[in-house]
C-alpha cells in the first residue's frame, strides 16, 4: 500500500513538472519562453535544480527552435518519426 501511494505521488509530480516545461517549449516567442523557464525554476528549483539549468546551461541551442515558424516547430517537437506522423494525422482528421 505504501509503495503505491508513493508511486502515484511521484507519477503526479512527473506530470506536473512535464506541464510545466511543456509552457517553456510551446511559447510563441523566445521571451515568453524564457519567462515560463524562470517561472519553471521558481517551482520546482528545490527538487529539480539539474533540469533548470541543464535548460539555461543549453539556452543557445534551445532557442533556436524559437526561429522556425510553429508549422516547423510542431515536427520538431518529437525525433520520433512515427509519433510525428500520428500526431500530424490526428490533427487533419480530428
């Protein structure tokens, strides 16, 4: 019983923290996502300093999604080709 409490609080807050950075690379601009990464950090900092500044350590590289239009930047999102050809398929039948 324990141990499945504890699972499901650690399964809670791995969402959370997925929704979280999701706001970060789902920004409209480069600004906006540097706001959600210091509001990210303002979170979860204590538990999760490593993921915040792996982030800021690769900002440079990062943010050069920013400078594709979102047609480009929703391909991009997943370097699984299968998953980005049923995600594409999703959105043109849905």
């Amino acid at each position: 019983m324990y141990r499945g409490k504890i699972d499901e609080i650690l399964c809670i807050q791995a969402k959370a923290v997925a929704n979280d950075l999701k706001t970060v690379y789902c920004a409209s601009t480069e600004e906006d996502a540097q706001t959600a990464l210091l509001e990210f950090d303002e979170s979860w900092s204590k538990k999760y300093q490593h993921i915040t500044q792996s982030w800021t350590n690769n900002w440079n590289q990062l943010a050069t999604f920013f400078k594709y239009p979102k047609s480009v930047q929703t391909l991009i999102y997943t370097t699984n080709p299968i998953e980005s050809l049923n995600s594409s398929i999703k959105r043109r039948t849905a």
